[in-house]
C-alpha cells in the first residue's frame, strides 16, 4: 500500500474526487515530496502542484513540523482508520472500496449541513487535460516559521523576511505570474490579521517537467 502512494496517484484520486464534488478553492496539504515534488533541487513545481494550478485551485502548504495545522485531516484519517480499516477483515480491494464508500457516504449524510454552508464549488472543466509540461501559473499559499534570523525557507531557497519577527508565524501568497512574494504576519489569537512584512521578487525558471 505504501509504495502506491505517488504523486500520479494522489493526482488520479484529486481528479476523481473533484469531478465529482466540484473545484474548491484551495487545497491544503502537508510538506512531503508526494505533494511539492522532490526536495532535492530548489523551484521544483511537482505534479500534484500542477495539477490545482492548472485548475485554478490554489495549493496552501502548512507549516513544516507544526502541530494544529492538519488536525482535520489526521481526525479524519484516524475515524477512517476506526470505522472502516480495523473493523473489518478485507478480503479484497474491493471489499475495502466498498466499505470505505459506504462511510465516506454516510459520513457526508451526517455533516450536510456543514457542507451545503461551505463556500460553492466551481464545476470541473469538461475539456480540461493536465499537461505537466505548461508553465506553472496561478497562486501557491506557504504557511512557515521564521528563523531566529527573521527569514523563511521554502521552494528550496531560504529568503529574508523581517529581523524583528523571529520565530514567528507568516504567510507567503506566491504570485507566480507576477514572481511575486507577499510576506504577511500571522497570530493564531487573530488569524484575520496579517499585515504585510515584505514583498519579494523571485521566478520559476522555465524548464521542462520530469515524468
């Protein structure tokens, strides 16, 4: 199961997921290579980036090593765990499909009211393909900590924020179009406020996409 788990993978079920329920707004997602592509060089835009790009879903990354952030996600893959993985014995792939639609069904029944309250989702493209190749475009999201020095580090490359805001928690709107990054504060007391810090120019370089 766990060699399954790909970046192609993750795109073929986002697919599937969102021709079904709608584009959301944004998607948010941890640090690891499945989601931002290789941590070996830096500008690396990996497939799963790609693909909210090129729909015009912008990809939000939490903080690296910062407990809260994923707090519904983690509950909802150990209720999964519960309900579905441990309280059945599988005899097939397909029985753990079926099980696992079956409470993901139920699941939705019990929190309708929640999502019918959610921001409305954009239909999905009916003639829309990836193509991995296109430059990316669009808006990436980065939540980060800055250093004892008032920088952050993300897209590979380490890049000087505010000496006065140490360790402390900002929010990087990547305007890759523009090559733009606004830099603004973050307080977990009052999320709604985030004055500016710095705005910085950097690219992605033009380059081909490694299937």
């Amino acid at each position: 199961m766990a060699a399954s788990v790909t970046a192609k993978a993750v795109t073929e079920a986002l697919i599937e997921h969102w021709r079904e329920v709608g584009l959301p707004g944004y998607a948010q997602f941890d640090n690891d290579t499945i989601f931002q592509g290789t941590h070996a060089h830096p500008d690396v835009v990996g497939r799963v980036m790609r693909l909210c790009l090129s729909l015009g879903v912008v990809p939000v990354f939490v903080p690296p090593r910062e407990p809260g952030f994923q707090a519904m996600v983690e509950g909802y893959n150990g209720q999964w765990q519960a309900k579905v993985w441990a309280r059945f014995t599988h005899g097939s792939l397909a029985d753990v499909q079926g099980r696992s639609s079956r409470y993901v069904a139920a699941l939705r029944r019990s929190r309708a009211d929640r999502i019918e309250s959610a921001p409305p989702r954009r239909p999905f493209p009916k003639r829309w393909r990836l193509n991995l190749q296109a430059h990316p475009r669009g808006r990436v999201v980065y939540l980060r900590r800055t250093s004892a020095t008032g920088s952050v580090d993300l897209m590979g490359r380490g890049f000087a924020v505010d000496d006065h805001w140490l360790n402390r928690l900002v929010r990087v709107e990547f305007d890759l179009d523009a090559g733009q990054m606004r830099v603004s504060a973050l307080r977990r007391r009052e999320p709604k406020v985030q004055p500016m810090l710095k705005e910085l120019s950097h690219h992605i370089p033009q380059r081909r996409f490694n299937e």
